[in-house]
C-alpha cells in the first residue's frame, strides 16, 4: 500500500500541466470536482433560462411567448437539462471533491477514468441542447419520453437517446470510481461505520446509479429501434405495449429521485451538525434509513402510473409500499431535529439552507404522501400539484442542499470566506421566492390544471401570475449566487483550516485551500 | 376500539368536508359529483390535516429549538446523541398513522376499480387532438373537438367564460346511472379526466382500459385531457353534459334521427358529380377544421412531423397518391392518420380538392366522391 502511494507522489509533481491543457488533461479529484460543478452551473442556468421562458407564456392565458411544439421541447429539455446536466453532475462535483478529503484518501480510485467521466458530459450536453436545431426541433415528448408519442418526434430525438447513453456511460464510470474509492481507499481506522454521513449517502447512492442507469439506456436504446428498425417494444399493432415503456422508464425514474437526493441528505447531515455544535443524533440509525429508502426505491415505481389502469391488487401494493417510505424518511427528519434540540445554534448560510431544506423537503414529503394514496393520486396525477411537489423536493431538497454544500465547504476549496451577508440574502430571496413560484402550484393542481400545457382556462390566471413572478424572482437571485462565488474564488478574508467551529471531520485537518495532492499518506482515524 | 375510534374521527372530519363540499373553492378539489369523488375528496381532507398536525409538531419543537437554543442567547450543546428507545417510537408511530390513512384509501381504491353492473358504456377514444365517443348500447357516435375559436387562444377576440374548456359536442349521460367509461386512443397516449367525477383514465393506443361515474346532478361538467399527447395537448377538453333521463332518452332519440339522415344524405352524395365549386367550399370547411392544427392555414405545415402542402411533394403530384394518403393514412409517419374513419367520402373529396388548388398549388384537377369510395381499403 505504502509503494503506491509513494509511486503517485513521484508522477504527481514530474506532471503539471498549465493553462486550458491542465483542466483537459487532469486526473486530479479537485480539478475534476470543479469541473463537473462549474458543468453543473452553467446547465443550471441553461434549464433555468428554460423554465423562465415556459413561465413566461404562461403569466397569462392565450399564446403569447412560445408556440405549443416550441412550448414542448422546452418543458421536455428544462426537464432533462435539469436532472442530468445540472443536479447530478453537481453532486458529482461533491463527490469529487469530498470523498477523498473526507475517508482521507490521496484521489479517486481510478483518476484517467474520472477525467473520461467528466470529459464526457460536455459531449452529451452539446448534443442534447443542439438538438434544438434539428428539423423539427428538440425532442418535446416530455422528460419521461413516453412512447409512442417519442416516436413520433423527429431527429432531435434521436439526438436526446445518444446523449442519454453518453450520460449514462458518463455516470456509471463516475459510481464504479466513487464506489470503489469509498470501499478500498479509507484512512485506517476508518470503519464503514465510522463514515462521514455524506460519503455513506453517496456510497448507496452509486449503487443505485449502476443499478438504474443500464435500465434507461435500455428503454431509449428500445425506443430508438422502434423508431428506425420497426421493432415495435411499444406498438400494440406489433404485439408491443406502449404501457411497457412506462415500467421500464419508472424502474429506472423512481430511484433516480433519490439518487438526486439522497447525496442531499448527506451534505444536510453534515452541515446541521456542524452549526447545532453537536454530534448527530442518531448516525447508525441514519445509514439504515438511507439504505431502507434506497431499497424500497426499486419497489414503487408504479406509483407514477396510477392512471394507467393497473389491476386493484397493484395500485394496492405501490401505494402500500411508497407509503412506507415515508417511514425511513421521517426517520431522518426527526433525527436531524433532535440533533438541532439542545445544541448551540448559530445561522450561517450553510445552516440557513440546511434548515431550509428541512422545512421545505418536509412539505414535499408530505405531498408525496398525498399523491402515494391511490385515489387522490387518480386526481392530482398529470396536474400542477406533481409539478409542485417534486420541485418543492428537487429544488427545496436537492438544489438548496447543493447551495448549503456549496457555502459549506467554499472556504475549504478556496481559502477564502465568502461574503456571509449576501450570502443570507441568496438564501433569503431563493426561499421566498421558491415558495411564491411553487407553493400556488398546489392550488392551480387540486382546482384541476393539467401539466405541460401552455395555455390554460381563465380560472387559473391568477396563480399562474403569482407563480411566473415568483419563478422570475427566483431564477433572478441565482446570478447573486454566481457573484457570491466567483468575489470568493477570487479573494476575501483568509480561511481557516477550519472556518466552522463546529465542524468535524478529516477534511478539516487540511490547510484551506488544501494542497494540490492531499493525504499522500494517509492519516489515521482513532 | 381502534376501529371505532377511527369511525368517529372519520365522520368528525367527514363533517368538516361536507361543510366545505358546497362551495367553489380555490384552494382545493373541485366540487365531488359523484360518490367517488366525494370519497376522493373526504380523503384528502382526513390525511391533509394529518400532515398539518405532524408539520406542526415536528417543526414547533424544531423552530422552538432554533428559538431557544440559540449560540447568541448563550446555550451551551449538550452532547447527546443515539436513544434506541426513542428511535424506535418515531418509527411505529408513523406506521400506525400510516395504517390508519392505508384503511379508506384500500376502500375507495376497490371501489373506484369495480365497473361491473354499468348502466351503459360508452367508449373514449382519443386522437390527436380529440375525443370520439361512441356510445356502445345505441347507434350513437361522434368527435368531440375544442370549439374556442383561434382568434381567443392568438390574444385578437376577448377570452369567452369556458375558454379552451368547451367543445362542439360534449358528451351527454343521464344522472343517476352507472356509466362505464372504456378508454382507448387511435395515436399516442391520452387521458380521460373529469375531476368532478374523481375520474382520470389513461387512454392507451392498442389496449382498452375502463373507469366508471354516476353522476349526483344534472349539469355541465369539464375536464381536460391529461396525458402529454403532443402539439396541441391543451386543446383538447372533456365536457360531459348531465341530463335528467328524460332529456336524456329525448337526446338519444335526437341522435337516433339525425344519424339515419346523415345516412340517406351520404348516399345521395354517392353518385353525385360536384362542381369546382362545391368541392372548394366543401375544403376549405374541412380544412379549417380538420387538418389546419398541423398542416397550418398557410399550409406550410411543421417539417418535418408534419409536412408542408405549398409546393409539397404529394399534394402537387399524382392524385391517387394523394387520395391514397388523406383517405388510408401513411405507414411512414403515423401522425398522418386515415381519414376515412372520421371523414365522409364528400368531405375527403373536398379537402383533397381544396389542398390541390390553394397555397398556390394550382393543379386544377378535382376528386369526387365516388373516387373516394374506390380508394376505401
């Protein structure tokens, strides 16, 4: 063990690349961790400039903005762009950076396979928003690419299948990596049970991604055959079902939700902590909610599909099983309560959106229970109240935990503190924000307003406004955000090795920012 | 004891709910009009409260602490952590609450499931963008298509009171009777909704799925397709019109009558030979109505989903293709279905005759009926 950390120092320092070569050419994990959040950003603000169009025609009733098949490819691509081109890669981005800092490891197990990783989502990324120039535009199928209406669309479609597959390469290469660094390149001493709450999140996490990920390519890959070579997976008239789509897309769809939040989980359960100055309350029993979830993950998929005419036995069983759910995940609210209960507690950005993570998390949980009961589900399927609850847990839970993440350990990665007051301010405009743009979404859903649509009956202008002004706002206090980060990369008041006095953890034991190559060799954890 | 229990806390709310039941509100479901619906809505009010009472509890104590617990009010951490007893409690706590909300969803789930001893079915098919319904026990079908004009949806003519939510021909039912609704769809995936009736069924290309309703009272009721099918997923309402069964007997006799007409006039236009004329105005109607929502009024269409007729390659060149395509549909690209489901021999004659002469095709050439009837498969 000792020869090959020996042997990784010695190339290290004969090879440093400068300029553009050095983020081309990197293996290093904090090149790449940047890389993958700055990829991350710049999505983010693509799928944002997105939705912020799809709000736009939809301030009031009539067509305004967009046309309908325009109105489509943006509400399909938003979606898509959001969840591979932003939320995953960011947390990528964290694993990168983190794993290693964290178990006390010199990179990522396998450092050329990480940069092909990377260097793959740019790629994929070009192809999906390219795709709008294809004739006939992007795919506008939805960003559940529900056959047969995918088969339908035109070239752009084609465009999203191979950028799939590329993403999907992209991620598995990333979870055998992170899985693989988890597992063999701990500090001694550190048992899996002596984890930091992240790294364990992210470990359950990477299995979920190997496990879904070829399950999705293989429903495109299906829905490209039937497109081109007459196959018919999905056409009823050659003995296909279109209904089977579904299945195969949801197998994959429903733990891909956690896969966007259970690395969440992990960055809230280290935050909290660190600002209550007080030890978990519970971390055996967090690992095991975290694995409970992950594996009741794989058995509710159908949930998604009530309306589609299952028999009573199996809209019984998904609603049984996604309401059990629920068990494991107040496990982890009540914990992270309990761990706020007694401490000492101070309201620095990362804790102010941890908190805020909890509230508004908690309030998609619950509306997910809402929509776990079959019957109510019958109602609000396909309306405003979906839109309403998976963005209170997408962006309320994964992207507030990404923006805790991020204030959380900028000081570590810069060496500098960013500025805490518009720091609070981000946070302050994103929460309000967020809450006029969703929150409303609930009320136009259970009055009856079907998603996807961009023109709607008089009785839902009001809220429709609310929500657009409030979606503006939002995407608005963004750039504040971008501002924060970049006044911190390039200056600011020194770093502390360890800015939270709270805070515990390898990571801390670094200098701030931490040396280019970090734990050559390996501390060790009592 | 637990079941009783449960009994009068669910009447308790059903109470509430029934308070609320009457009035039109913004904040929740639509009025229930059926006893599904009802059900659907008595539910969501019994566990919707559920999870306040929980929201409040978990996070009072949690705001409490944010309060109380403060490092600028001076209060030290203490370090405990890990309470198995305590774990385990707000483990069996929510299963129980969970149970407790599982029992009247398991009831209303089998209910809504059961469409056995239906009064009358009707079957929903859907198209690309709208409804047909053909009503199994009498001789009773047609499309049901949006009727807000476009002039509304571009901003030019003020927004009627049922804007995008109102059809040509709504579909009508008695009160009263179970009605058996089987879903099916001609092209992509839709879905049958009317929230007031608690009812939203996909409707499935190549499958038949069925739902069921018995409408409370007589009245108009809306809902919207609700499964991404496209371009024009937005326009394509549901409206059902609830009769008294007198009216509806009346309705059905109405039908009845006006069907064998539309036979005998069919077969009048059979043999006969119409003018450039007739055939254009014949068109240009069916046009407008029929095939504007992809081809455009300009005809330029949407390459390449749905190609242009200006100049295109089968509305300038031979007619039997032409024929071929309106008439039987095209393998190639599904969109294009055949017409000759939906449309008479007349008005496919005409459309095929319009889109020959207009756009600035000028081919001059007509079709007639009777060409039609030859090109039936």
């Amino acid at each position: 063990m000792e020869a090959a950390y020996g042997h990784a120092q010695d190339t290290a320092h004969a090879h440093h690349p400068t300029g553009i070569m050095r983020w081309i050419m990197t293996t290093n994990h904090k090149d790449i961790g940047t890389l993958y959040l700055w990829f991350a950003f710049i999505m983010f603000l693509t799928g944002g400039v997105m939705a912020l169009t799809i709000r736009a025609e939809l301030f009031q009733p009539g067509l305004q903005i967009v046309q309908p098949e325009m109105f489509n490819q943006l509400i399909t691509m938003h979606g898509l762009i959001m969840v591979f081109g932003a939320i995953m890669p960011a947390f990528v981005g964290f694993a990168n950076w983190q794993v290693p800092l964290m178990i006390g490891a010199p990179d990522m197990a396998f450092p050329r396979m990480n940069n092909w990783s990377f260097w793959l989502l740019p790629v994929a990324a070009i192809l999906l928003v390219g795709s709008f120039l294809a004739p006939g535009g992007a795919t506008a199928a939805g960003w559940t690419l529900y056959a047969p209406l995918s088969i339908q669309m035109g070239p752009g479609m084609d465009m999203a299948i191979f950028a799939i597959h590329i993403l999907g390469a992209s991620s598995i290469m990333g979870a055998i990596n992170i899985i693989t660094t988890i597992l063999n390149m701990r500090a001694p001493g550190m048992t899996l049970m002596k984890m930091p709450l992240f790294v364990w999140t992210w470990l359950i996490t990477a299995y979920l991604l190997i496990a879904v990920m070829p399950v999705l390519a293989g429903a495109v890959t299906m829905t490209l055959t039937d497109r081109h070579f007459d196959t018919h997976f999905f056409n009823a008239a050659g003995g296909g079902d279109p209904v089977m789509f579904q299945h195969i897309f949801w197998f994959f769809g429903h733990p891909e939700v956690y896969i966007m939040i259970l690395p969440g989980f992990g960055i809230v359960s280290q935050i909290i902590p660190t600002f209550a100055r007080k030890p978990l309350f519970g971390y055996s029993s967090m690992v095991y909610a975290t694995a409970s979830i992950a594996i009741l993950s794989f058995i509710v998929w159908a949930h998604h599909m009530f309306v589609v005419g299952m028999p009573a036995a199996g809209q019984l069983f998904f609603m049984y099983a996604t309401m059990l759910i629920a068990v494991p995940t107040g496990v982890k609210v009540f914990n992270w309560v309990a761990t706020i209960w007694k401490g000492s507690i101070s309201f620095e950005t990362p804790m102010l959106f941890a908190l805020g993570f909890i509230f508004l998390f908690t309030m998609g949980g619950f509306t997910g229970l809402v929509c776990a009961i079959t019957p109510i589900d019958i109602q609000i399927q396909d309306t405003y109240y979906v839109v309403a609850h998976f963005h209170y847990v997408l962006v309320a839970g994964a992207l507030f935990a990404i923006f805790g993440g991020i204030y959380y350990w900028l000081p570590k990665w810069t060496g500098h503190m960013y500025d805490e007051k518009l720091g609070q301010i981000h946070f302050w405009l994103s929460f309000i924000f967020f809450n006029v743009a969703f929150f409303v979404q609930h009320f136009l859903g259970l009055a009856g307003m079907p998603r996807r649509i961009p023109d709607y009956a008089l009785q839902f202008a009001d809220f429709n406004k609310v929500s657009s002004i409030g979606a503006f706002g939002f995407g608005l206090s963004q750039l504040l955000f971008l501002y924060i980060v970049v006044k911190c990369i390039r200056g600011g008041a020194k770093a502390a090795d360890k800015p939270w006095e709270g805070a515990d953890g390898l990571e801390w034991t670094l200098s701030s920012p931490p040396p280019y190559h970090s734990f050559e060799t390996p501390p060790v954890v009592r | 004891m637990i079941r009783r229990t449960a009994q009068t806390l669910a009447s308790l709310f059903l109470c509430f709910a029934a308070g609320l039941v009457h009035a039109q509100s913004r904040y929740n479901l639509q009025p229930p009009q059926t006893i599904i619906a009802r059900e659907i809505y008595t539910l969501h009010t019994i566990i919707l409260l559920i999870c306040v009472v929980i929201f409040i509890v978990v996070f009072g104590a949690m705001f409490y602490a944010l309060w109380r617990h403060r490092k600028s009010v001076g209060h030290k951490a203490e370090q405990f952590h890990e309470n198995t007893t305590v774990e385990v409690i707000w483990t069996i706590i929510p299963f129980l609450i969970l149970v407790f909300m599982a029992w009247p969803a398991t009831k209303t789930v089998l209910a809504m499931k059961d469409t056995s001893n239906s009064d009358m079915t009707v079957k929903a098919t859907g198209y690309q963008w709208k409804w047909r319904y053909d009503y199994l026990d009498e001789d009773i079908s047609f499309y049901s298509t949006l009727s807000t004009p476009r002039e509304q949806i571009d901003n030019i003519a003020p927004k009627g009171e049922h804007y995008l939510l109102e059809v040509d021909n709504p579909l009508v039912v008695p009160v009263g009777k179970k009605v058996r609704i089987l879903t099916t769809a001609n092209d992509v995936i839709h879905s049958w909704s009317v929230p007031a009736f608690g009812v939203k069924q996909d409707a499935i290309p190549g499958f038949v799925r069925d739902t069921w309703f018995k409408v409370d009272n007589p009245g108009t009721y809306r809902g919207q397709c609700s499964e991404l099918c496209g371009k024009d997923h937005g326009f394509m309402p549901i409206v059902v019109e609830a009769l008294p069964e007198a009216q509806y007997k009346e309705w059905v006799a109405q039908q009845t009558a006006k069907k064998s007409q539309a036979t005998a006039s069919a077969a009048a236009e059979a043999g006969k030979t119409y003018s450039m004329q007739e055939l254009m105005a014949q068109g240009e109607k069916v046009y407008s109505k029929t095939c504007v929502a992809c081809h455009q009024a300009n005809g330029q269409g949407l390459p390449p989903t749905f190609p242009a007729l200006a100049g295109g390659k089968i509305a300038t060149g031979p007619i039997a293709g032409h024929i071929d395509i309106v008439t039987n549909g095209s393998k190639k690209n599904p969109v294009m279905v055949a017409w000759k489901n939906q449309l008479s021999d007349l008005e496919i004659a005409g459309v095929i005759t319009y889109e020959r002469n207009s756009f600035g095709n000028k081919l001059g050439d007509m079709v007639q009926p009777k060409d039609i009837a030859a090109a039936r498969k």
